[in-house]
C-alpha cells in the first residue's frame, strides 16, 4: 500500500500534460517538501503502470533514472512518442528544459 505521500506524487504526476516534463525537485517542491526529490525518484520507481512517470526528469534536464524495470533508453523513447525532442550528448539524454519544462497554474 502507498504512501500518502507517494499517492500525491502519483496523482501530480499524472497530471502533467503530454508533451511536457518536470523535475524531481519540482514535483517534490510543489508537495511541500522542498529537500524531497529523491523520495519523488523513490516513490516513481514504484508506481502503478498508468502513471506517466517517464515525464519526471533531474533538474538539468538529463533523464537520469535508475531502476531495473525501465531503462533511460525506454524513457526516451516515450517522451519522443511524446513528441519531445531529445538530445544525446555526453553519454546521456537530454531535454530542453526551457522549451518542455511543465509550469502547473
């Protein structure tokens, strides 16, 4: 069973729009908890299967998961289905946090 603070990740997370992301931090900053972007990674390496967690991405803007059921590889794939633009440099992928970072009203 979740965690209260695990379900309101879910249910913000699943309210990012397609075609956008957000950050660890941001998710963890808008649920009061400022310091709590690695309980956001933790709390999305456990979620159900409709959460759209490949659109929760580091604050620089490098997919930067680490969890054996989804690799960074998938996580790039979706968000490019997505229709965001994905950039590999460096070993790494990469959005644009400017053009796609989510701004919730």
């Amino acid at each position: 069973m979740p965690s209260d603070f695990y379900r309101q990740v879910y249910k913000l997370v699943s309210s990012i729009p397609s075609g956008k992301v957000a950050t660890y931090g941001q998710i963890a900053a808008i649920l009061g908890k400022p310091r709590g972007a690695r309980l956001v990674g933790w709390a999305l390496n456990k979620c159900p299967t409709d959460v759209p967690w490949q659109r929760v991405i580091n604050r620089r803007g490098m997919i930067s998961i680490e969890n054996l059921r989804a690799s960074k590889d998938l996580q790039a794939e979706l968000l490019q289905a997505e229709g965001i633009e994905i950039i590999f440099k460096q070993g790494n992928y990469w959005v644009n946090l400017e053009e796609s970072l989510w701004q919730p009203k």
